[in-house]
C-alpha cells in the first residue's frame, strides 16, 4: 500500500491548480512588481489579483493585506512593537512564534500573561478578559489551535476588548480553508494565514491589518507592501497563495465536511482501545483534526506507524525536534499522561475513506507490540 499522509496541519499537498497559476511566474514571466515598466506591472497585476483573492476569503478590503513570506513572520511582525511599558496577554499555547516573541517582549520590560486552556482544550473568554485589564496593550488569541484542533473564543474577547480599546491579533493559519473565517465576524485588529496549510505554497503568508491599528513595520528598507513590510514580493508564491484563497473560498465547505467525516470515523475506530483519550473530544475543533493521547511513547508509535506506511506527527511541526508539551503543563495531563504520550493526525481533502480506516486498524497494533516493553500504568 503506498504511503498516506495524514499530517495536513504540518502542510498540505500543492494543489495543481495552484501549480499552475505559479508556473508562469516560474519561468516565462518575470519582473518587479515595484518596477515602472511593462514586466514590472504585469508583476504587479498578479501580486494585486492575489491581494484582492485573500481580502474576499477573510472579508477584509484588499489594502488591509500585507504579504509576507510565513506565517511566522507575520506573527513577528505584530509582536515586535511590544516592550518596556506595555503588557501582553496571550494564551498558554500559542503558537511558537507568538509564544517566543512573547518571551522576548518580557525581556525587554513587558509585561506578559499567560492564560491557561481548560481541561478541554479551549481559553475561556472569561479568563482571557480577566487577565486583558488596564494598560493591556495587546491580546493574543489563536482561532484553531495547532496542536490538539480546538477553535478558541475569539469573537467572544473582541466583543468585550473593543469597547476597552485593546487590540487582538489572531493567528488563524490553522483555520483558513477549514472553518469560515471573517475578519468582521471575530472583530479581531490583526489575522495571520499562510498558504501551504490550504493547498498553496510554502513561501505564500499574509498579515491582514485593521485599518487605524498600530503597526511599525518589522522589516525595513523599500517602500513595497505600502511601507509596512520591505522587500522584493515574491510574485510566484503569492500568486499561488492568491489561488489558493479562491479555491478555498469555493470549495472549503465541501474539504471540511470531508475531513469532518473521516475524523469522525477514525475516533470511532480509536473508542475500543484501551487507555486511550483524544484531545479536544466534546469541544469545537477544526474539523481535519486529531490529537489522541496513548499510553505509549509516541515517538515510537509515530516511527512504527510511519514504517507501515502513515504519516503522523507528535505534535506541532515548528516543535519539531523537541519532545515536549506546550507550557505550561496542559490541564488535560493526568497523572499518568507523560510530555511524550501523545501523537496527532490531521486529513485532507485527499485522504480517502480507505486509508483512514486503514490508518484506525494499525494503532491498534503497535498499542499491542509496544505495551508489554512500555508497561502501562508504571
């Protein structure tokens, strides 16, 4: 059988729609799009099709769409304002590049609070505006967590940051192309995407800023991006990152009630064995999103499913490398839940029925050959 991916959360397959509006920008078109001439404008055309593609996918004006090259950057682009004097609240599992530039704001003099998810994966609303009081400066609340897939409450915040003048950055790159995302809907000031976790390219992100929010540009130099991020574009990317926003525009309706279903299958397959809790279960999540709990190293599940020919993850791929959960310790570790004990599993559009149920069987196995060695309960 050949491999099945089922790590779309670490990033999805190019779409060859999306490989196709690229190509030309590849090889028989070229120029900068901040050059006056023909090149330059044809260059320029695409990289304003792309910006018009994203604003519509997330319901903001296209002016309000800034390009960068990862999602990461634009978290940091946000972030790197915040220092001596301010004060950051955050949740407790942030993603990395959010959670460490928090640490680097502390170290500057800021102020910074984390806020804890509850047992069931989710920031309460009530905990991120208690800890939101005067002199916050900003709030930052992730849409779809990276790690255990449940949708966070951030509409609910905004309601109430809005009428205490705090701003919001929302980090949604695992939402887009799952959930509907609307920039008015969840009031935020600030939405991070990146193209290659809805069928586009790595390379392809965006930052999207509310018109009148605070922003100093983190990258300086030219004058491209409206002055908020210098830097020749790279035409190619956001023209795949352009098409992938409308494809998902079109067809995300249809990939998430897919993966809803196969996710729903494959905790079903999971409810018989023994010892073992997903994540998140009863709370909203994203709907291609599985984050099981094992009573067995998961590294070494991961490696044996991996041999059998599924691709699975431990966790975030940006903590690649890194055994461990995020911090503090989740609430959802039980006493007998190690940092390791844990493995995620994330569909696509392309997983079939086949190799999902397939993928529900093999678990099965290596919880037998691994719990003898592992001695469950000790």
């Amino acid at each position: 059988m050949a491999a099945a991916y089922f790590d779309h959360n670490a990033t999805t397959p190019l779409d060859a729609r999306v490989r196709e509006a690229m190509l030309p920008w590849l090889g028989e078109r070229w120029g900068n799009a901040a050059s006056a001439h023909a090149f330059g404008r044809g260059a320029r055309e695409a990289v304003e099709t792309a910006r018009e593609a994203v604003a519509r996918l997330i319901g903001g004006r296209p002016e309000e769409i800034v390009f960068t090259a990862s999602g990461t950057e634009a978290n940091n682009a946000v972030l790197d304002r915040i220092g001596a004097g301010d004060r950051l609240v955050l949740s407790a599992f942030e993603h990395p590049s959010i959670d460490r530039m928090a640490d680097r704001a502390a170290a500057r003099g800021a102020q910074v609070e984390r806020v804890r998810p509850d047992r069931s994966g989710v920031v309460s609303s009530e905990a991120v505006l208690s800890a939101a009081g005067e002199g916050t400066t900003l709030v930052c609340l992730m849409l779809a967590n990276n790690e255990v897939g449940t949708l966070q409450p951030v509409a609910e915040v905004t309601a109430e940051l809005k009428r205490r003048g705090v701003p919001l950055l929302c980090d949604a790159v695992q939402a887009i192309g799952k959930v509907p995302v609307s920039v008015e809907a969840l009031g935020v000031d600030y939405l991070t995407l990146g193209a290659h976790k809805f069928y586009g390219p790595l390379g392809g992100a965006a930052l999207w800023i509310r018109d009148g929010a605070p922003f100093e540009p983190y990258l300086v130099g030219g004058s491209q991006e409206r002055r908020r991020r210098a830097g020749t574009v790279n035409v190619a990317a956001i023209a795949g990152l352009g098409r992938a926003a409308e494809l998902a525009a079109a067809e995300g309706g249809e990939w998430a009630a897919h993966c809803r279903a196969l996710r729903d299958r494959f905790e079903a397959g999971l409810a018989g064995l023994p010892d073992v809790v997903v994540h998140g279960a009863g709370a909203g999540s994203a709907p291609q999103h599985d984050a099981p709990r094992v009573p067995v190293e998961a590294q070494s599940l991961m490696i044996r499913l991996d041999m059998a020919g599924h691709a699975v993850s431990t966790g975030s791929a940006c903590s690649s490398g890194a055994v461990h959960v995020s911090r503090p310790s989740p609430p959802w570790a039980s006493s007998r839940t190690r940092p390791w004990d844990r493995s995620a599993s994330a569909s696509g559009r392309a997983t079939t029925r086949r190799r999902w149920t397939a993928s529900s069987i093999v678990p099965a196995v290596a919880l037998a050959a691994l719990r003898p060695a592992r001695g469950v309960g000790a």
